[in-house]
C-alpha cells in the first residue's frame, strides 16, 4: 500500500499565490514533489488552514495518514489571528492522533506552540538564504533525525522569527549562532514530532525564487548592498542550481556537498520516513 501523506501548507491564499508566481508551485505543491521524488507512489493530500471555511481533518482522519508534514509560511506563529490559530489546533490534533508529524520553519514553530511553547522574532536578525554552520547537540548526535550529518553542516533557511522556549517535552537537535533552537523533537499528547528550523526541502532554484521576490526588504535589513548585489545573487543561485559544477559559484557563496547534493540536503526528510513513517506503516499493517 503506497504512503499517504498530508502536507500542511502554511500559507494563505496569498502567500501561495506569491509562491506559485515566483516559482511556478505553491509550497505544499512543491514540499509534495520533495515527498514524491523520495516516495515515488506516495499520494500527497494538501490542506490549507490559513483559508477560512478550510475543511481539516480531526484526529480521527488524521490517523488514515502515514504522516503530516508542514510546510514554511510567510505568518508569524505569534499572531492571534484565524489563519494562525486554526493552525495550532490542527497540529494539537495531530499530535493527539499519534501520526507521523514533521515540519520545516514555521512547521517547528507552530509544533512547538502548540505543545505549549513560545515563539518571537529572532532579535539576531533574519536568517536569510543559508544557516550557517548548524551544530548537533548531544542529543542530536545520536538522534535519527540528524543521521549522516556531520559535526557542522550548511543548510536552506529563510526566517525571521524562532523558537525562543520550547515546549517542557522537547529535546534540541541542533543549533547554531542564529538560533538556539534548529532542530527538535517534540513529545505531547501521546504524539511525536521532528523538526528542524531550516528548509532541506528547498532546492537552490526555489531559494533564489524566495529571495528575488522579496524586493527590498533584505536591502532595508542590511542583508544586501542594494537592488543589483540581490539579483545578482539570485541570478547566481538560479545558475548554481543547473550547473552543480560550477566551482567559482559554490565557492563565491561558500557551499558545500550538504546544500549542492541533494541526497545530502534531504537528509532529515530520508530520515523522519525511514525512521518515523516506514516502521508506523508496518505497525498500522499498511505495508
């Protein structure tokens, strides 16, 4: 029986839109595509909280799924508004449904929110492009979700905001001079979730994508000198992306096997269904 996924697309009707016309899918479909790619018979159900009238499964539907996956979102986790709220119930449902449960960025947010953690603005700044240098805690070195990473790797990343006070159950992975918080698992309610900060999900292209369509927000915040070094950098990453073998790319922008290789990149997403799905699966009797 093929996997059966339900990706969680935290954004609005909006934010897809954006998403949609800068990089030609929105992010559940392309958080599907990442799924798919590693589970070629999976089928990718996707459900859109932030909409009003969203009709989202209770525990019970989230059971007949192998795992519940969130995307990243252009909303702050803190926001006591509708699109926002309706997301934390969802993940305490999940979390009470016992199913699989893992996120990217906002995902680990609003689990940790959920679980009755905080989430703020990083007053570091936005972590923008790539986070650097991400550490394995001691815990995290022996965790299955970190499996096969090094000591300190690289990694896709666009947030502002982190995890400031994770939930009393949660265990931190990873950190690194960005945020204290880069990956965790998170226990509540008879549920489990891995999640990590950063976006493994995020191939070069849809980085670049992100980054152009930011227009001058990331020259405001210092991150570039102005118009021209942004889309120079994004027409670089665009490059990088179809050309692996471009030394002076990767090297101008400090890149190395975990963000060019996309096995390497995908590392927490292989790890959360080998470790997570695939042996829920065999115990539910859907292998």
């Amino acid at each position: 029986m093929p996997f059966r996924f339900l990706v969680v697309d935290g954004n609005t009707r909006a934010g897809r839109q954006r998403h949609l016309d800068t990089y030609g899918m929105t992010p559940s479909d392309s958080y599907s595509a990442v799924l798919r790619a590693i589970e070629p018979e999976a089928i990718c159900d996707i459900a859109l909280p932030a909409d009003d009238g969203a009709n989202l499964p209770d525990p019970a539907g989230l059971e007949s799924y192998d795992a519940v996956v969130l995307t990243g979102s252009a909303l702050h986790a803190y926001e006591v508004e509708p699109a926002v709220t309706r997301q934390v119930e969802l993940a305490r449902a999940v979390y009470k449904s016992g199913t699989p449960f893992f996120g990217s960025c906002w995902g680990i947010q609003i689990a940790s929110i959920a679980a009755g953690g905080v989430v703020h603005a990083n007053p570091r700044g936005r972590e923008v492009a790539f986070a650097r240098n991400i550490a394995p805690t001691e815990a995290g070195r022996t965790h299955p979700l970190l499996a096969g990473r090094p000591a300190a790797f690289d990694a896709p990343a666009i947030h502002l905001d982190e995890v400031a006070m994770p939930p009393g159950e949660a265990t931190i992975l990873a950190a690194n001079a960005m945020s204290p918080v880069q990956a965790a698992e998170i226990r509540h309610d008879g549920g489990v979730f891995w999640g990590v900060q950063y976006h493994p999900e995020f191939s070069l292209r849809e980085i670049a994508a992100i980054l152009g369509r930011y227009g001058s927000t990331l020259v405001d915040e210092g991150l570039f000198a102005d118009a021209a070094a942004q889309a120079a950098t994004v027409r670089d990453l665009e490059m990088l992306h179809d050309d692996r073998g471009r030394k002076d790319l990767a090297w101008r922008y400090g890149l190395g096997r975990e963000i060019l290789e996309d096995d390497l990149r995908l590392t927490e997403i292989r790890n959360f269904l080998a470790h997570r799905v695939r042996p829920e699966h065999s115990r539910r009797g859907r292998a």
